[in-house]
C-alpha cells in the first residue's frame, strides 16, 4: 500500500513541475527600429513605443510616441505579455 502511496507521489510531483513551467513560458518581445517593420511583424495587431527604461509603451497619437534613445516599436500583445505597462499621459 505504502509502494502505491509513493509512485501517486511521484506522479503529482510530476504534473505540478509541468504546470509551473507551462505558466513561465511568454510571449518574446520582438523589438523593431521602424513602425512599419513592427506593422509587418504583427498585421492584425497594434503597434506601441516601447520606452525601456521607464519601462512603459506610448499608443500612436501620444506625445512620446516613437520618441527618445531607449526604445523600439513592438506589438502591443507583446509589450502587454513582457509585463510592460500603458503611459499614464493621455493622448495629445
């Protein structure tokens, strides 16, 4: 009985270490230097300005939009699974 309890263990132990690791798994962020290579990359997404050091993304229409030395243009989706946050400043 004792054998049984032990392989159930086991075979638990097993399917949690799978889950963990499923939930680790993102989306990679793919950076561009160019709007329109990010449109190509994702055409049925939107594009954003991703700012790394401050570690938000700008939507089209924003006053920093596509604006400084630390970023790049990426799919929102993207921005969003890397766990990049929307700029609080609102659009011009």
């Amino acid at each position: 009985m004792s054998r049984n309890f032990g392989w159930g263990l086991v075979i638990a132990a097993a399917m949690m270490l799978d889950a963990g690791t499923a939930e680790l798994s993102a989306t990679p962020l793919t950076p561009f230097r160019y709007e329109a290579q990010a449109q190509r990359h994702c055409p049925g997404d939107q594009v954003v300005w991703l700012d790394f050091r401050k570690g938000v993304y700008y939507r089209k229409g924003q006053r920093l939009y596509g604006q400084g030395f630390d970023g790049s243009f990426v799919c929102l989706t993207e921005a969003r699974d890397s766990l990049y946050r929307r700029s609080p400043l609102g659009l011009r």
